[in-house]
C-alpha cells in the first residue's frame, strides 16, 4: 500500500444528526473507490487521532459541520492560507477539540512531517440533536462535497499517473 498524498478526514459525531456530515462524505468518497494516492478517514471526535493520522501526507482535506447561523446546508470553504499563521494550542480541554485544533497542534507536535497544505470544507448544520439522521439540506451539501472532491482526485489520479 502506498502512502497517500491527499488525506480525507471527516470530523463529526455519527449520531448527532447533521454533525455526521463529515463522517458521511468520507464513507461516500471511499465507496466511490478512489485512487491510491486519496485516502479517507472517518476522524469522529477523535481530535488526536486526527492528528496522528496527518503525519507525513502532504495534502489534508478536513470536512465538519459548523453553526454559524448561515442558510443549513451552506457550504464554506477555509483556504490553505488560512491555517499559515495558526498559534500552537494552549489549554485545550479533549472534550472541545475541534479540526482546527488538530491543524494546530499538527504543526507543533509533527514539525517538518506536518501537511504542507490543509483546506477545510464546512458544512452549515440545521440539527445536532442524538438519534437525528441528516437534515435534507446538509444531505445535498454533502452530495455536492463529494461530487466536487471526487471529480478533483479523478484529475489527480491521471496527473500522477502522466508523472514520469
């Protein structure tokens, strides 16, 4: 098995209604059969595993729901430039860690076998209650997610294999 240059990873709680948008699109992605080089991970509220599963790949692709009060199903994509400049975490209670805490504490603790380039895609949430399914909203935000993201990676498989 090859090690993988672009890691999936979907953050949220499977049982919380729309915050299994992450872990939904990543199960999507990965029964859709992508190429070695992509490789999915369902992060749940696991943040250190997230972590850990960040060293050495170049490439990370978070997705979470979020709660902004924007329209439910709002899709935000948060640039690679965004996540330059983050401080290293202090204080932070395991209970509320969240994706960009991994990003954070990924720079401190991986040093130089950190990601190069982290993009996060949120996903605006309409319930989180337990024992919800997603809302019709998100579930079409995740759709459109999974479509965008794989059209991406069926290009980065014909780029790698056009590599000498």
């Amino acid at each position: 098995m090859t090690s993988p240059s672009i890691l999936v990873i979907g953050c949220g709680n499977l049982l919380r209604g729309d915050d299994a948008a992450g872990p939904s699109l990543v199960r999507r992605l990965g029964d859709r059969g992508l190429p070695e080089s992509v490789r999915c991970v369902d992060g749940g509220t696991g943040g250190i595993d997230v972590v850990l599963q960040m060293r050495g790949v170049p490439e990370v692709i978070l997705i979470d729901a979020c709660r902004s009060g924007s329209e439910p199903g709002s899709l935000f994509e948060i640039p690679p430039a965004e996540f330059e400049n983050l401080p290293p975490p202090a204080g932070l209670d395991l209970h509320a860690f969240r994706w960009d805490h991994a990003v954070a504490l990924a720079r401190s603790l991986l040093k130089d076998d950190h990601p190069e380039t982290v993009t996060a895609y949120l996903i605006e949430g309409e319930r989180f209650e337990v024992g919800e399914r997603l809302s019709p909203a998100v579930d079409r935000a995740v759709d459109r997610l999974e479509d965008l993201l794989a059209a991406r990676f069926i290009g980065h498989e014909t780029s790698e294999a056009a590599s000498p």
